[in-house]
C-alpha cells in the first residue's frame, strides 16, 4: 500500500520519535464520511466526473460538501511532497467539519483526512488518474507514525498548523513561534508559510512572505527569525503574480478560512483524547474491586484531565483578541455560517465576529459534531456539569471569571436550545 505523503501542508503533525502507545482501539462499526463516500460509490449510487485540469478535485469536494470557498493555500515544504510544493506551486487545502481534502498540482493523488466519530483522524488517499471505479485507500500504520504524538496531538491521530518561516524554495528555516498554532497565538505570529487573502487591522500577520536566502546560508536561524520583517505582505487582497492560478479552484486563500481552520483541529484533536480518557477510565472500572467500580471512571485523573482541557479548549480560555478588524476575500463566512443549528432568537454558535475576536459566543460549534455526540456518557456528562457551572457563575475559578457574564447568558440559552441532551445531563 503506498504510503501517504504527509497530511495537509501546515496541517502537519508530530514525528515519529513522539509516539507514545499503541493506536487505540478503532471502532469498526461507525464510519467516517469519506467510508460513507466510499460505499456509495461501491453501490453505484453516485459517480465522480473527472476534470481534465483538476482531476476528481472538484467531484471529490462536492460529494463531500465542502465548499471552494474554504480553499487556503500553503508553500512551505511541511509534507513529504516536497519535490511539488513550492511559493510558485502552493498545496491547496479544503475543508469543512470533519474531513479535510489536500490538493497538489500535478500529483498522483488527493490526500484527504476524515474524523471518525470515536477514533479522531483516519487518512486516506485518492487516485487522480480517471478509473471506473475509483476509491479511497486507507492509510494506517505509516501515518500515524506522525499524526499521533504526545507532544503534537496529545498522542490521539490528530492534526496541527504550523506557522514557519520558510527560505525562498519553501524550505522550512525555523517556525515563527514556538509549538503549534493554538486560539492562543497572536495572529501578527500565525500564517507563517501560507498565503493569505484579507486583511487584518494594522498589526498584520506573518504570511505572504519568504526568506530571500536558502535554508543552509542560514548559520542562526534564531537570531535571522527575530531580524527578519515577516509582516510585510499582510493585507494582500489578491495573489497575482505569486503563482500559475490556472490549476486551482480559486485565487484566493481566505484569511477567516485559516482562522477557522486552525481552531477545529485543535478541538478535533481534544475531543479524540477525551473519547481515549473516558474509554480507559470505563475500562479501569470493568476491571476494579467490585466496591469502588462505580466511582473509577469520575476518579480517573486522565478522563479530568481531558474534559477539563477540552472544556477550556470549547470556551476560548485564553484565545487571543484579534487585535484589529478581520476581512475574508470569499463567500467562505457566509458559507459557514448557513450551518447548523439555531436557537428560537436565530443565534447559531457558528456566527462570527471578526471584529475583536473569531466568533461571536464563546462556545465551540463543534459540541454539534459528530465526534462529540459519539463521546462516551460519562464524559458527555462530565462536561455538560462543568459549563453548566461556568454559564450559571457558579463556578468560580479564577480564570474563567473573564467570560463576560452576557456572554455566559448567551452561550447558556443557546446551548439549551440546540443541545437537548444537555439540559438532561447537565446536573452532576
């Protein structure tokens, strides 16, 4: 089986030297939606055109629903496609909820990572040379050796975005701040070795631009980071000029596209450690005394452990402030924003402000995916207890005393009205 190159240009993840254990156990019953895909394609019920440009690109994100407009593009050699990627040849990314399509000009195939509702990504490719009866092929062991790391996903299959600053092939010279991106990165730090299309205040951002030397001329590669203006290109509203547009959907590589981007796959990767935490934690109380069973899995220092980040994770704790109005250059905003649920006053958790922060209620859209309906009860109920404390004030950890108290109000009323398993749950 080939081996997948590499996930999705900035969405890249940890090394192999991070692995921590064994890839946890997979749930063979529910699928993803690309095994969806998969089956109706093997019943015949559905075809896929194939683009003599593109190839099955186009086809590919419309049997997925996911829109041209969520394209971002990204030059920085973060993959093993590094003979393809260049800042005159950009990898296209797409995306929507729970699945992510990767897209290099004059590759064999797409790349295309989906969420599995209990087991968080399963990597796949695709074919792009015209078939009758194309197909998607697993990838498993090779990838994982890095899409899970502690260090990197929280040793769950999982995603990241990187922010680099690259030499003038697309090289990666250092990353521009330390770790992963993260709601917590200054945006004037993120976007290094992406294209970006929009603007954002006046402090700008660190995409658009690369180093003018080579990797290897670099003898500091600390010291030419802190030198070198990354913010230059900041408010570009077109890249014309910066490559052949010819073999892309669209010219444009949405600034809100990014943001929104990078904060889904960070809660993917926290909702997949949360179903490994409550998986262990029911599993140490099947084996304890038959005394204490009842009370291992709300013991579980792990399954705390996880519910409270991803809890923090869910509520923006320590996101940080746009710093400056945020413009997109599509329909990527509108289109996000036409889904999901809606509470009686029309308030949806996937509205945006983009203003002074992403979105406009401090609650993650993603308590309506897939893979967060799929968490294990005593987790759903864990995590259900501790935002009801939080919305209500009557938690009072420090920290989360600087959610405004209308956005606590607000958050609560629409989640009670979207959530109906949470007004049952909610209550310890």
């Amino acid at each position: 089986m080939r081996a997948l190159r590499g996930w999705i240009a900035a969405v890249v993840l940890a090394g192999a030297a991070g692995l921590t254990r064994p890839v946890m156990a997979q749930d063979t019953t529910a699928l993803d939606p690309v095994m969806r895909l998969q089956a109706k394609l093997e019943a015949g019920t559905l075809t896929l055109a194939h683009d003599s440009v593109l190839g099955y690109l186009p086809a590919v994100l419309k049997a997925l629903d996911i829109p041209s407009s969520s394209q971002t593009l990204v030059f920085s050699r973060t993959s093993l496609q590094t003979d393809k990627i260049t800042p005159w040849s950009p990898r296209a990314l797409y995306f929507n909820d729970d699945v992510y399509v990767g897209y290099v000009f004059d590759s064999d195939f797409l790349e295309i990572a989906a969420v599995h509702p209990t087991a968080g990504a399963r990597f796949y490719t695709f074919g792009q040379a015209v078939r009758p009866k194309p197909r998607f092929a697993r990838e498993t062991t090779t990838c994982l050796m890095c899409h899970q790391s502690r260090s990197v996903t929280g040793g769950v299959p999982g995603f990241m975005v990187l922010s680099t600053l690259v030499d003038r092939h697309g090289y990666p010279i250092t990353g521009v701040h330390e770790g992963a991106t993260t709601d917590a990165t200054p945006v004037r730090q993120r976007f290094g070795g992406w294209y970006v299309t929009g603007t954002h205040g006046t402090i700008g951002h660190s995409g658009n631009v690369y180093a003018p030397v080579l990797g290897h001329q670099v003898a500091d590669k600390a010291q030419y980071r802190t030198q070198f203006n990354m913010r230059t290109e900041s408010a570009l509203t077109s890249l014309a000029g910066k490559f052949d547009s010819t073999y892309y959907l669209t010219t444009q590589s949405d600034i809100v596209a990014i943001l929104v981007l990078t904060h889904q796959t960070i809660m993917h990767n926290l909702i997949t450690a949360t179903h490994e935490a409550a998986r262990e934690a029911l599993l140490e109380a099947a084996i304890a005394p038959p005394e204490t069973r009842a009370q291992t899995p709300q013991v579980s220092p792990r399954l705390r452990g996880a519910v409270e980040t991803l809890v923090r994770g869910m509520l923006f704790v320590n996101a940080a402030p746009l710093e400056g109005p945020v413009r997109g250059t599509t329909t990527f905003a509108t289109d996000f924003m036409a889904h999901g649920p809606r509470d009686p006053q029309g308030r949806s958790l996937r509205a945006l402000d983009l203003e002074k922060r992403l979105f406009k209620y401090p609650l993650s859209f993603l308590i309506h995916s897939e893979a967060f309906d799929a968490l294990p009860e005593i987790a759903k109920r864990a995590i259900y207890v501790r935002l009801d404390g939080i919305l209500r004030g009557t938690d009072r950890t420090p920290d989360l005393q600087n959610i405004p108290a209308e956005d606590r109000r607000v958050v609560l009323e629409i989640l009670t009205a979207t959530k109906p398993e949470f007004t049952k749950m909610r209550t310890p």
